[in-house]
C-alpha cells in the first residue's frame, strides 16, 4: 500500500515551537548525562584499579582498549540514525549509556579487565549522541540561529565534567566506585522514557517517504517529490559509509579534511582537558588543589565560549569560526606554557585557552550537519565524531613518548597540544566554506 506524504505528518508547520523547545531539552538533558559517564569512567578506574588490584600499566592497556570500543561503537551510530531516524537513534544511544553503566557496576562480580573493556565500549553509544543530536536539531532550528541555539545544547559537555566530579566527590564515599555507575542508570532510563514522546525531524521524514517511494517502484513519484525537498533520489537509498568516500559531489574532500582537523584538535584536548592536572602541577608547579580549582574556572569560562562560537558562527561562517578560534586558542595555550607565571597569569591563559579549544565545538558540529546531505547526514557527523577516540589516543601517546624523552613536559604540551590544536585551525580552512543563514535544502542534496 503506498504511503501518503500526510500519513507520515511531513508538513514543517506540524513540528510547533513547543516540539522544539522538548527536543533541545531531552537533547541537552542526554548529551549531559553522556559526558557524565564518559567522564566518570576516566575519574573511577583508579578506585577500580585497586579494587582488582590492577597495575598502572594495566590501567593505561584497559583506557586505550576502551578508546578501541568506543570507536568501533560509534561507527554504528551514523547509518542507525540515516536509516532508523533521529528520535529512535537518540532513544538507542542513551539506552546504551544505561546499559554500560548498569553493566560496569556489575563489574564488581565480574573482576576481568576484559569484561571492563567490552562493557565500556557501550560507552561509544553515549559519547557518539552528540552527533545524533547535532543531526537530529539541526533539521529542526531555524536556518539563521542554528549555530546559537545548538551552541546551549553542546555546552553540556563542560557540565557533564563538572557534575561528575561534584557527585562524585560527596557519593562516592558513601556508595562506592560501583554505587556510582548504578547510580547512573536512572537519569538514563528517564531520558530514554521522554524521549518516546519526541517528534521525528520533518528531513528525515521526507527522505524517509522517498524511500518508501523507491521501494514501491515509483520512480518519477519519487524524483518529483525529492526535486520539492532536496533529496537525491539517485543516492538516497546507496550504502551511507560509501557515500562520504564519493569525488562526485565532494564528499571525500570533506570527510578527510574535518576528519583530520578533528582528530588534531582532540591531541590538544588530551593534553589540556584530560592530561590538564598533569600540566599544571609537573609544569607550571601549582599544587592539586588549585589546579583543580582552576579546571573549573576554565570550564565555566568555556561554556561562555559554546554560545560565543555558535552566535558568531551564525554571522561570519562556521569554518571562519572554528578555524579563527582553534588557532587562536593555541597561542594562548603556548603563551600559557612559556610566558605566563604565577597562578593569577596561567589561570587567564588556561580560560582564554579553553574559550577557544573547546567553545568552537558549538559552531563545528553543526558545520558537519550542514556539510552532509540528509540521506547521509547522521553518518557523516557520527564518523568525524568518532576520530576524536583515535585522536585522544595518539594524543597520549605522543605526549608520554615526548616526556620519557627528557623533553619536559612543557615543550611535550606544546608540541603534543599547542601546536596540533593550531594545525587543526589551519586543516579545517581546506573543507567547503557554508554560507550561515542557508537552508538545509539549499545547502546539499
């Protein structure tokens, strides 16, 4: 039986304000909880480690592995959500933080570092839902305030790293590393529960009908109704992984070269978000504590950078913007290092540093979404966001190589962090500029 375009509600003026407003907040709400566990499980495997009595090597061999995991994992994420939807990909990536968080704390009975890195790897789901968000409300905001009101939505990610170190300081004591990650699931199975009521994205939805189309032998049905909405019919139904690989309409030229930046740029956020206590106290000797309270300070001050970068982003250009603050942001990390001295001076550089590492990340994501056309929109955004792992891997990985080399670990930040993040500024100038303000439709087929 064929399927009319009013049976599957594809009218834009159906998807009211009310629906968005949801939308950004269950996405929010989600994205939040995500980073919390992502981030939990780096600030746990210490108490973990000696509960199992694992040694720091051990530790070092399981972080990687699960990198490993979650990389594979998020390549799973892109064609669930061009080909299942973005609500029900939403749905599955935050169920996905439930299950990995339920099945860590059951890690407890369970004392194999391979469990561990098998049930961590689930964790890719929930790392990877910043890019079905990033799919998913772009083809729901307006086309001149994308870059704005995404960038509230992203900027979840400083407040996922600063509720997990707040929970964690005053539960964990009480509950235990295990007590924490079954804590975990109730937010998550909340989440999952409203986002049953979402609305699917009117894009999806159309590209979703041409399909139908296709599938019914309806050729110039198809065609037709495609032409009114920008959707290719020729490729809407090809292999999406395929597709970000084609010279035809430039798709490789733009994977490869977000891909790179963005794998550059998470050298830098290894090394001054993750390795950043490390930095502080071996090289710029202020004692745990104030690095700690410093970490804080520089994340609130990035926050402020999310909703910058997203505002600015819609006026100038996302690429201008993104490329403008990642290279700024590694002068300010490099003049961190080598010219600041004293608290008061490395704690402005660290903040202008942060500002600009990780508040373009606002304007970049919703670049991928604009970069890809719908019929392979989720894939392109969940595979670049998977190159993040790979570039936090390599990140350490230079980082220690530079430091067991006598180098210090100044000049290690620097070449390891400051000077990548500098690179993925200038990397991101070789992809395809967008035009802000453009609509999706007009924007890619």
């Amino acid at each position: 039986m064929s399927i009319k375009p009013s049976d599957l509600n594809l009218d834009q003026n159906s998807l009211t304000s009310r629906d968005v407003t949801y939308a950004s907040i269950v996405a929010l709400v989600a994205w939040t909880l995500s980073v919390f566990d992502f981030i939990l499980f780096g600030t746990l495997l210490p108490e973990m480690a000696k509960t199992f009595g694992w040694s720091t090597a051990q530790m070092a061999n399981i972080a990687t592995w699960v990198a490993v995991g979650t990389f594979v994992i998020s390549l799973t994420v892109g064609p669930l959500t061009d080909y299942l939807g973005r609500k029900k990909a939403l749905i599955v990536t935050t169920s996905g933080v439930a299950v990995s968080s339920g099945l860590t704390a059951l890690s407890i009975f369970i004392p194999s570092s391979i469990y561990v890195v098998l049930v961590r790897a689930l964790s890719g789901f929930g790392y990877s839902e910043q890019a079905v968000n990033t799919t998913y409300l772009s083809e729901l905001y307006d086309d001149k305030k994308r870059g704005l009101l995404y960038s509230f939505i992203q900027g979840g990610w400083p407040i996922g790293v600063m509720l997990a170190s707040i929970v964690t300081a005053l539960l964990e004591p009480l509950i235990q590393w295990q007590g924490m990650f079954a804590v975990g699931i109730i937010p998550a199975i909340i989440i999952v529960l409203l986002g049953i009521k979402l609305k699917e994205s009117p894009r999806f939805l159309h590209l979703k009908h041409v399909r139908t189309l296709m599938r019914q032998g309806k050729q110039e049905e198809a065609e037709a109704y495609g032409r009114a909405h920008g959707i290719n019919t020729e490729r809407s139904t090809g292999f999406t992984y395929a597709q970000l690989f084609s010279r035809q309409d430039g798709s490789m030229r733009t994977t490869l070269f977000l891909g790179l930046a963005f794998m550059l740029n998470w050298f830098a956020i290894e090394v001054f978000n993750v390795l950043a206590t490390t930095v502080l106290t071996e090289g710029k000797h202020i004692n745990f504590g104030n690095s700690l309270w410093l970490l804080v300070l520089a994340n609130a001050v990035g926050y402020a950078g999310y909703v910058f970068h997203g505002w600015l982003g819609d006026r100038i250009g996302r690429r201008e913007t993104i490329a403008i603050g990642w290279i700024l942001g590694g002068l300010a990390f490099a003049a961190m290092l080598y010219v600041a001295n004293g608290y008061w001076s490395v704690l402005i550089f660290q903040s202008i540093g942060s500002f600009f590492l990780n508040g373009p990340y606002s304007a970049l994501f919703v670049f991928m979404s604009e970069s890809y056309a719908t019929r392979m929109r989720g894939t392109g955004t969940a595979f670049i966001n998977a190159m993040g792992p790979i570039g936090g891997i390599l990140g350490a990985l230079v980082f220690s190589i530079l430091v067991s080399t006598n180098m210090g670990v100044l000049a290690a930040a620097l070449i390891g962090g400051a000077l990548p993040l500098t690179l993925s500024g200038l990397v991101i100038l070789a992809t395809r500029r967008i035009e802000p303000g453009k609509s999706l439709e007009e924007l890619a087929a």
